[in-house]
C-alpha cells in the first residue's frame, strides 16, 4: 500500500510551549486513518500542519519534515494556495460563507480553476452529490448555506472541499457538532469518500474511529504512542497507554 | 440565627441594588422623553410646507424655510462619509485581521481613542487653520473634511469590532480552501460583517449629522442654496439651530430654529432606528 504523507520528526510549538514531540506516522493513500488521544494531546495541531494553516498565527512554528508524495510541504518554496488545494480540511463546527449553497462551492471553484458557466454548473452539482447533499438542495441552490441544517452544513463544506479535486481530506471531529442521524451520513459519506481520498480523521468517538478508519494513531501528551491497522490496534494494543485509552480507562 | 439574619440582609441589599438600578435606567430613558417631547412641544408649530421647501432668508424677511440647510447638511455629512469611509474601512481591517505588528497595531488603536475623545470645537479650529485660512474662505468642503475627522476613528474602531465577531474557524476554512488571506477578508469576513460595518458607518452619520462647533469655524452659514459647497459658506442645520434657537430676537426665527431642531431630531432617531432593526440579522446565525 503507497505512502501518501509521511510525518519525519514532526514538532510544534506554541510559542515557547512545545505541544508535538517528533511524530512519525506514515498516513496510506485511499485509506481512512482515525486520530485519537485524550484532550489536548496534539490532534488538532498536528492536522493542521498538514495545511500549513496554522501559519495565519504569528507564533506558531512546526520544525520537521511533512512528507506529501515525498516532497517536504514545511518548505517555504512550497506553494501554500496549491497545497491547501490538494490538502482539503472539514472543521469541528461547519463553516458555510455567507452565500448561496450554490456559490459556496462554485466560489471555491472559481478560486483554482476558470471554467466557463455550463461546466461550473455540473461541477457544482457533482461536487453536491459526491457529499450527498444534491438530493436534499437541488431546489434550494440560491438559499443561503447558512439556511442548512447542521448536518447539511457540515456536507455543505465537504462538497466545497472536494470541489476543487483535492487528494487528502483532514477531518477535525466532524461529527462532534451533529446529531447522530447526520452522524451515520458523514459516516457512510467516508467510506464512500475513501475511494478517491486519502482521509484523516480527528475523533472522541472511539465506535466511529472502529467503525470509519483503515489505520490508527494514538495521540498521548504530544507523542505517537502507537498507530497501526485499526483492527488491530482496537483488539490487541501493544501499548499499555493504548489499551487503557480505549477501554476507556482515562480521557 | 447569625446565618439567617444574614441571608435576609443579602435580600434586602439586593433589592435595593436592583431598585437603585431600574431607577436609574428608567432616568436615561425619562431624559431622552423629556428631550424629545420639549423639541416636538416647541418645535411642531413651524412645521410647515413652506418651511421645509423654501430656503432661509436673513432677518426679517417672512416666509423663510430650512430647505437649504436640510440639503446643505446632507451635503456636508455625505461629503464627510466619503472622505471618512473607506480608509476607515481599510483601518479597521488592518486592525482586526493583520495583527503581525503588535506596536503598530496598539499604536494605531490608541490614536484612535484619543481622537475619538479629542473634543470637536478643536477639530474645527485645526480645519479652520489649514483650510479656511489659507484658502480665504469657508466652505461645505472644510465642514466635510471636519465630519470626516470626527467619523474616521468612529468607523475604525466599529469596523475592528464587528470584524472580530467573526468566527475564527470562517477565516480558516476560507483559507483552508487555499483562498488569499486578502480575498478572504474582503470577499468573505467583510461580506459576513457587513450587516455591522454598515451600522457603524450609519451610527457615525447619525452622530455628525448634529455636530456644530467644527462646523462654525468651516462651513459656516449662508441664507443661499448650497450650491457654493466647495468655495463658499454652506447652509446646514446645526448652525442654523444654534443662530436661530438662541441668538435670534425674533420670535418667529425662534420657532424656526426649534423647527430645525425637530427636523434633525427625526433624522437622527430615523437613522438609529434604521441601524436597529439592519443589526438584528447581523453575522447570519455565525
Ligand atoms: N492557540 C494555542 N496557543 C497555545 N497553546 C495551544 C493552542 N492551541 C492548542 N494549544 C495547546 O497545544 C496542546 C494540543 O492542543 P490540541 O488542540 O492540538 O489538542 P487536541 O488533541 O486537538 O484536543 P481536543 O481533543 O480537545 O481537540 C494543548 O496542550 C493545548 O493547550
Ligand atoms: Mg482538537
């Protein structure tokens, strides 16, 4: 199976704090990889520098390599516009602009791609039914995304994200803010996503990282303690810290 | 017992506080009532079609209106508005979203408050010294460039304000989608603002819509139609109150400065109402 991103070393600092401590994970192309942790261990901050998103704050600093088909993303030659373009992201909370479920997603297309009206038009909609959404808003194209339901919001900005033929998607809990029937959507709409994707997915919910994830890496005090197959890692961890976390014993 | 009797003094100071408390809200919403019904009591009488179409006419002469101050005022304030509103714009986004330079950034914010306390009377005298004086004359202009002054750091701080409200996750997911950082806050945090942004600058209008000691030393006043906005004194209303209302013998240009009063008065209440109910959609369930 192809390595897609591979982390080398990877740290990061908050300031003068250091919140990551030479992570390595190598993350496999077209599989969903969950990663879990206690709170404040590191998850979200090592997903964005998958980004480069944390670069918007000043005093935010990753050292290490961020390997993408083996080219080091940390390198400032890197086009940061083109990276996020590859590299999708679906926040905790979903975050539709402030324009129509239509626009929401031709206004990301029209950021990387000049396409003329009619094909703007059918990659719009396909993007919709790729997060299966286009069923539930083939009518309401010109209401405001922000009309959405919850649920329908959060597929609102994984239609945007795939919109612009990304290769990864990073997932930070994208189902903590959504009831569970929208849940088991987003869910099913990973699986589905997989094929052409190489997701990454942040989560509490150790049934959703059983049921969703190919691979798993578990996130303690900043350190990969241990990652692997999710079968393997849910039924006969190595780590003592492993099984205590998800038997549910702390976090 | 000790504990008990406590319990009941804690009542009791808390009644009070919240009595003390709904007095004194209720004697803010009493003066603005108070205001208001003096102005309409005194005002309404002139309230005539003459009076708000024809224009002023000098001491003496019956028949004179406000029609002239009313556009002259118009002309000055939306003069003001477009001098004012877009650098201040443009300073409240620097504030709220280019926040690299902390010195510059609280540089910046702290000038804003001084000239936001800075008193009015003194902005007119510096317009007045390098306006008027030079050119030999007044004008609606230096009254404009006056209004801007006294908007430009109301607007700033508005902008910064409504900016911040902002969700930070809206600006991470646009840039996450590999949108510029200079797209997304003019395309997508602006256009989520603009509810506020447009409030601040209606609030900023309203409040200079009624200033009159930068506009003594500018604008001045004339009994003409304001057709000499950039080269000669320009009728408007807050002059035309203070002359008419206080330093006029004759009766009936008393009554007409009160008119004026109750004319401006309407506007502004219009104008914050307008912002009232423009504000409640604001930020669009973000
Ligand atoms: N903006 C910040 N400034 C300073 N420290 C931060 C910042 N964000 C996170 N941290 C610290 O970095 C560490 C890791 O935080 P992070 O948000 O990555 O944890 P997490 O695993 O995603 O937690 P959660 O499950 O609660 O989302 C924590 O100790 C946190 O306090
Ligand atoms: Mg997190």
């Amino acid at each position: 199976m192809a390595t897609k991103i591979s982390a080398r070393n990877l740290s990061f600092f908050y300031g003068s704090h250091q919140a990551l401590f030479d992570n390595c994970l190598d993350i496999e192309e077209r599989r969903v990889t969950a990663v879990i942790g206690p709170s404040g261990c590191g998850k979200s901050t090592h997903l964005r520098i998958y980004n480069r998103i944390f670069e918007l704050y000043r005093d935010q600093r990753a050292s290490g390599e961020l390997l993408i088909d083996g080219v080091n993303i940390l390198d400032p030659q890197i086009d940061v516009l083109e990276l996020r373009r590859k590299v999708g992201m679906i926040f905790q909370k979903p975050t539709p602009f402030p324009m129509s479920v239509f626009e929401n997603i031709a206004y990301a297309l029209k950021l990387h791609f000049k396409l003329p009206r009619k094909e703007l038009q059918q990659r719009v909609e396909q993007a919709l039914r790729a997060a299966s959404l286009w069923d539930e808003v083939k009518d309401k194209l010109k209401n405001s995304g922000l009309a959405l339901s919850g649920g329908q919001q959060q597929r609102l900005c994984i239609a945007r994200a795939i919109a612009v033929e990304p290769e990864i998607l990073l997932m930070d809990e994208p189902t903590s803010a959504i009831d569970p029937v929208a849940t088991l959507k987003i869910e099913e709409l990973m699986l589905d996503l997989k094929e052409k994707y190489t997701i990454v997915v942040v989560t509490h919910n150790m049934q959703q990282a059983a049921r969703v994830s190919d691979n798993t890496a578990f996130f303690f005090k900043g350190h990969i303690i241990e990652d692997g197959p999710t079968a393997r890692i849910f039924t006969n961890p190595k780590q003592k810290k492993t099984e205590e976390y998800i038997t549910g014993r702390f976090g | 017992m000790k504990s008990k009797r406590s319990i009941t003094t804690r009542k009791w100071t808390d009644r009070l506080v919240r009595a003390f408390s709904a007095l004194a809200v209720a004697l803010a919403v009493l003066t603005m009532l108070w205001i208001i019904g003096t102005v309409i009591a005194y005002g309404h009488h002139a309230l005539r079609p003459s009076f708000l179409i024809n224009p002023s006419r000098p001491y003496g002469i019956a028949n004179g209106g406000i029609a002239n101050a009313l556009l002259g005022t118009i002309a000055i304030t939306f003069g003001a508005a477009a001098i004012a509103v877009p650098p201040a714009l443009l300073g409240g986004i620097y504030l709220s979203e280019y926040k690299d330079n902390r010195a510059i950034t609280s540089v910046l914010r702290f000038s804003a408050t001084v000239m936001m306390g800075m008193p009015s009377v003194i902005i007119g005298l510096f317009v007045y010294m390098i306006m008027v004086v030079p050119s030999g004359h007044f004008s609606g202009l230096a009254g404009s460039v006056a209004l801007a002054i006294i908007m430009y750091p109301v607007i700033m701080r508005s902008t910064e304000d409504m900016l911040g409200m902002v969700p930070y996750t809206l600006r991470e997911s646009a840039l996450a989608l590999g949108m510029t950082r200079t797209r997304t806050t003019l395309r997508i945090i602006s256009f989520a603002a603009r509810k506020g942004l447009l409030t601040g600058v209606l609030l900023a209008l309203a409040r200079v819509s009624g200033e009159t000691a930068p506009l003594l030393f500018t604008a001045l006043f004339a009994d003409s139609w304001p057709t000499n906005y950039f080269g000669g004194p320009t009728a408007n209303m807050p002059v035309l109150i203070t002359e008419y209302a206080t330093n006029s013998p004759f009766a009936e240009m008393h009554q007409a400065g009160w008119g004026a009063a109750l004319v401006v008065m309407m506007l502004v209440l219009t104008i914050n109402i307008a912002t009232r109910l423009l504000f409640r959609g604001q930020n669009d369930g973000h």
